[in-house]
C-alpha cells in the first residue's frame, strides 16, 4: 500500500545538492531518490527495485553511499548530496574516464550506483584486489556487463596490482 500523500502532510527541507542549496516543500513521505529525480531533475539516479537490493539507486550522503530509494528525503535536510551528475572530484572524474575506456557500462542502468558505491570504497581505502573489488560490488547489480570491465576500471583508478 502506497502512503497517500495528502495524509502524510508535507515539510520543508533544505539540503546541498551537488554543491547548490536546495529548499523544498514536499510530501514527507518522498524518498530522495523520487524526490532527486521529479523534483529537481536529476535522473541520473535510477530506481530499479525501489527495495534497496539492486543499488541502482546508489547516491552519496555526507559522503557514504547511501540507497536512494530506502531513505526518505527529510531524512537528508540539512546534508550534502551528490548524485552522479554531481561526482566530479577527481576521484569520481578518473571512475567515469575509467568505465569509458574499460567499456565498463552497456546500458548504463546501474552505472551511477556502481560509480557511487566505487568513490565510497576506494575513498575508503579499497584494497587493490579483484576479490576486494567484488566484495564492494555485491550490492549492485549489473545485467549487461559480466563485472569484469567494471573490476578492471576500479582496478586502474586504484592501481590494483591485477588489473588486466
């Protein structure tokens, strides 16, 4: 059962979306994927299962990889978001270059999960190892690519010492 809107009331928030300041009426019960994409247009964030499961979803809060489909945008008010139109650090910037020239993406659905949940973990201190990479992955899923391309991109941005 979907939550009616008009019962939940609504509420203001004020959050940093990709670095611009964002102040929003909206029903309390919009999660911030829905609200990133229908409010302010930011459809690089994809919805697929909207359970949480596939990371399709995949967004950055205050810097940790969040699920934007599981997290309510009040949840967010007062933080720093970024989306994948927003990862342009140079660490998000040398992920991009390496999905292109690794051919790390097909249909592209769940790459902005996939360069998310990447920045956190090499961010983090990823090991440099395929089994390392993998193991940061596994909450993202990919239909199209088989992995390996997207384990050889994060292998170069991090130097991994068995990127083919």
């Amino acid at each position: 059962m979907t939550p009616d809107p008009e019962a939940a009331g609504t509420v203001r928030v004020q959050m940093a979306v990709n670095g611009r300041p964002v102040n929003a009426e909206i029903p309390a019960c919009t999660n911030l994927a829905d609200f990133l994409r229908g409010e302010l247009g930011l459809t690089g964030t994809h919805l697929g299962c909207e359970h949480g499961v596939c990371g399709a979803c995949t967004l950055m809060v205050d810097g940790a990889a969040v699920r934007g489909c599981l997290m309510l945008a009040v949840q967010a008010d007062g933080a720093e978001v970024t989306t994948v139109e927003g990862l342009d650090d140079p660490l998000g910037r040398a992920l991009r270059e390496a999905f292109v020239a690794r051919n790390a993406l097909q249909c592209g659905f769940c790459t902005p999960g996939m360069l998310a949940t990447l920045r956190e973990a090499i961010g983090a201190g990823l090991v440099p190892e395929r089994a390392a990479v993998r193991a940061a992955l596994s909450g993202n899923f990919c239909r199209c690519t088989g992995y390996e391309a997207i384990v050889d991109a994060a292998l170069d941005v991090i130097g991994g010492r068995d990127a083919r």
